[in-house]
C-alpha cells in the first residue's frame, strides 16, 4: 500500500479570472503564493489533485437555489458589484465554482487516504458568504462546501477552525444549528462584519457547538496562540472532529492593511502544528485549508509557504 502524501494542493490557474484590479482580493495574491511554492525546493514537488466543479447538490447543501442563480446571473450578465465590496465579474461565477470544487477535490484527497493535509490555493474566499448572501468579497462558502463533501463520506463529526481576522458569519450561518459541526473563529473585535460575539454559541440542538474568540486589535501573536490553547484546542478536543476543516485566513498578520492583530509568518507555522497534533488526537490527522483572507501579498505569501512547510513535516 502506498503512503499517504503528508500533504497535496488543490488548485485551478483559472482564478485569475476573477479579478478587479486595485481591488484588495485580487488575483496577485494567488501568484505570489504559486510564485514561493515553485521556486521552494521543499514545496514544489508537493503533489496536486484534479480539480473539477463541485456536485451541484454540495452547493445546495450550504446555499439555497436562489442565491447560486443570481450570482450565475449577475456573472452571465457581464458583472456587476454585489455590494461595496464584493465584485462579480463575467467570469466570477465558474471561478467561484472551481474554487469550491477546489476544496472539495482537497477533502477527497484527504478522506480516501490519499493524503494527511490537503491545502486549497483558492480564490475568492467564502466565509463570509452565507446561505443566501454573497459579502465581504466572497461568493460561495468554501469551508462549509468542503463540511458537506466530508459528510457525504460518511464523517459523522467535522470542526471548522476559522483563523482568519474577520469572523466568519457565513460559516457560523450555516451550521449554526447542527450539532455535527464544531464551528471555532479567533477574530478580531470589534471589527466588519459585526458578527463573533463570544455569547454566539450555536441554537437548537446546534447550542454550544459554536464557539467566537473574540481578541481585541493589538493582540500579540502569543496572546494568539494562549487564546487558541486555553479555548479552541480543549473544545476540539471534546467535539472530537474526524475531519478539521481549516479557514485559513492570513490577515490577522502584522503586516496587513485590513486589520490590527500582531502574527507572523511564524506564527502561522505554530498554529499549523498545534492543528495537525489535535488532528493526530482524534482525526486520524486529517485537516483541509482552505484559503481565506490575506491581502499584503508579501505576508501572506510566506505564511502560506511557512503553514507547508509544517504540513509537510
């Protein structure tokens, strides 16, 4: 039997088509990290999935029809600006698609036993999409896709780390009620979107399955790190997830322009290896990172690289 690869990418160079120029999210971000993995003499071996778009059923299974229509729509229509910050262009919608698909191809890498990790290089985010709402420059929610194609193998817990700056109300908007789905954010409060409070912890039978670490701007990297091992690593612990979806957002950096939180490249190396230990604990070290926000191109390209680096061992 062959070994499982430590770590693969899921990537589609059909991203750059989704792209504003001036724009924060903007297809630069995505070379600068192609641009360190190829030249890593470490990294660019790592191996790839294929990438195709997701079942349409997936889809439905995080967004109602309506939604997934109107961005077809508003794509097919030549683009529009959904909000003041979100763009679409005539090409959004199948890059959105593949981007989904990304994550999802990366789930099936890692739940078939392919690999232990699987990173998806993907652009636009999607954690801030919700079941019926495109926002806050994402269009289709990534991580819960990749929550739903873990399901349909059969997982009968999953948790969503979400690391980024920015709470991820999508996220929590779809699983809020689902007692199944762990849902942790370190963010920084107050800040967009509004959403995060720490007394946000899930309804229904979904109650106390979601759990908001809210930090203040200025927080240090090791303030960081004791938040997450003080709250998120024993809760992850408890739900005991078979699978740890990632939303791997690299603006909580110090060299970011969106946000005030002090990591470093470092940093992002450390979270890594705190996240694969748990994994190790209670998930048959599974874990899927989807990219999130980032937006100094320089940051978040090291970071990336340095979080592939821990996932490779």
């Amino acid at each position: 039997m062959t070994a499982p690869a430590p770590v693969v990418i899921a990537y589609d160079d059909g991203s750059r088509l989704h792209d504003v120029p001036g724009h924060p999210e903007t297809a630069q971000r995505l070379r600068a990290i192609t641009g360190r993995l190829v030249a890593d003499p470490l990294l660019r071996g790592l191996p790839a999935t294929v990438v195709h778009d997701p079942d349409p059923e997936l889809m439905l299974g995080v967004h109602d029809d309506a939604h997934l229509l109107a961005v077809e729509r508003a794509a097919r229509s030549g683009g529009c600006w959904i909000d003041d910050d979100t763009y679409c262009t005539s090409r959004s919608y199948d890059v959105a698609l593949r981007a989904a698909g990304a994550a999802v191809s990366g789930v099936g890498a890692v739940c078939s036993g392919a690999a232990a990790a699987a990173f998806a290089l993907i652009r636009p985010p999607g954690h801030h999409a919700t079941r019926s709402r495109a926002m806050g420059f994402c269009l289709f929610n990534n991580a819960a896709v990749a929550v739903r194609a873990a399901q349909r193998f059969g997982l009968g817990k999953v948790a969503v780390v979400d690391i980024d700056v920015h709470h991820g109300n999508g996220t929590q908007d779809v699983f809020y009620d689902d007692p199944s789905v762990l849902y942790c954010s370190l963010h920084q409060w107050p800040s967009w979107p509004g959403t995060g409070r720490a007394s946000e912890t899930g309804e229904g039978l979904g109650a106390g399955t979601t759990l908001n670490v809210p930090l203040p701007a200025g927080t240090s990297a090791e303030t960081w790190l004791a938040a997450f091992d003080a709250t998120v690593a024993p809760t992850l612990r408890r739900h005991a997830p078979e699978l740890i979806v990632v939303s791997a957002g690299y603006d909580a950096h110090r060299a970011d322009p969106l946000a005030e939180l002090e990591l470093d490249t470092a940093t992002y190396a450390e979270v890594a290896r705190r996240i694969v230990g748990i994994a190790a604990e209670c998930a048959g070290g599974r874990t899927v990172w989807v990219l999130e926000g980032g937006y100094d191109v320089e940051a978040l390209s090291a970071s990336v690289i340095a979080t592939l680096h821990a996932l490779r061992g």
